[in-house]
C-alpha cells in the first residue's frame, strides 16, 4: 500500500467513526404527533361511520387506502419541514451525512413494506395483511437505523415489531375476526393502535424528556 493508499484509508476509517458517532433523527417528534393524531382521528371516524351505518359501506371501503396514504403524505411533508427548519438551525443542509445514511438504511424495508401491502390490498383485498405488513417493516426500518438514531426510536421500532407480531398472531389465531365478510375495520384498528397511539406517546416521551436526546451520548 503506497502513501496516497494509506491516506485515504485513514481518511475512510476516520469517517466512518464519525458517522457510527453521529446521532440522527428521522422522524421529527411533532411531525410524529401529528401524524399519530391524524391517524387515531382517521381510525375513530372509521368506528364512528361503521357504528352508524351498521358496518362499512361499500362505497366507503375502497377509501382505506386512500386515507392512509393521504396521512402518510401529510406526515412525510411535515416531517421533511421540520427536518429542514432544524437542519437550518444547526447551520447544515437538508440532505447532510446524517440523512443519506438513514435513508439507506430504511428504504429497504419501507419499500419492501410499501409494495407487498400495496398488493395484498389492490388485488387481493387482504387490508389486515396489509396493515400487518407495513406495521412490521416499518418497525424493522427504525430498527435499522439504531446505530445512529436516538433511543426513543430504537424502542419506537421495537414497539412496532413486537406489537406488529402479536396482532397477526391474534388475528391468525381468530376465525371470527379473520372470516368476517370485511376486513377494514381490525384493519383500521390496526393502523389506529401503532402508527396513531404508537406516534403520540413516542412523541409525548420525547417532549416530556429531561434534555434533548441528540445530546445525550451514547453509551
């Protein structure tokens, strides 16, 4: 290894300690509260319509996807913003190193996610599936990011693997749930517990912590 080798490999070495030293977080906590609220308000008048109407009319059905995808849109625009304003505050640009290497890590599961509930509700109807599916990768798309992220969304992602996991065993192991003529309600119920319920009181805990995490070192 000649001596312009030998520097660049420091320089490679050097980077990449400070990248595993860097703390990053994704999901901004008020676009996560927001999002969390919009999907348990998506999730009650949902209840709110089945109770009136003796059960989810047909032509209300086809509008799951469209609501959860219209939240998923709101929450994203939201979380870019405020990712921007505090990548301002800190005199650093949107895209940084932060960003790049987070986005690496969760595209893979997201998009995996993303395509396999988009199948199972297009052709195949399966909402709970679906809602199953996105519930699990996306868990597994924080869990991805844990060697840089905060803990608050490690635990984040845990929540949602494990609680993603007992609701398809519940849901598996329960014919009268599983055979019902539609399957949107347990699926919106689904969605309502983890990406609402989920987002607000990892947001509250963040809010109601001590001091900001992203100075907190890491053990």
């Amino acid at each position: 290894m000649n001596t312009q080798q030998d520097a660049l490999e420091h320089l490679r070495v050097i980077r990449s300690l400070m990248e595993k030293a860097h703390i990053y977080r994704a999901i901004s906590a008020p676009a996560a509260l927001l999002g969390g609220t919009l999907a348990v308000a998506c999730a009650a008048w949902t209840g709110w319509q089945m109770r009136e109407s003796g059960g989810i009319s047909a032509s209300a059905s086809h509008l799951f996807l469209i609501q959860w995808l219209l939240i998923l849109l709101i929450s994203g625009i939201a979380n870019v913003i405020l990712l921007a304003r505090e990548a301002a505050r800190r005199g650093q640009p949107l895209v940084s190193d932060g960003m790049r290497i987070a986005l690496r890590a969760i595209l893979p599961p997201l998009m995996v996610g993303g395509i396999l509930g988009l199948g199972l509700i297009i052709h195949l109807q399966n909402h709970v599936m679906a809602a199953l599916i996105w519930v699990v990768c996306y868990g597994l798309a924080l869990l991805a990011t844990a060697s840089f992220s905060p803990r608050s969304l490690v635990r984040l992602g845990w929540v949602f693997i494990l609680l993603g996991l007992a609701l398809f065993w519940a849901w598996a192991a329960n014919g009268d749930i599983r055979l019902l003529p539609s399957d949107e309600a347990p699926a919106t119920l689904i969605m309502g517990l983890t990406f609402g319920l989920g987002h607000i009181i990892y947001a509250l805990a963040v809010f109601l912590g001590r001091k900001p995490e992203a100075l907190t070192p890491r053990e």
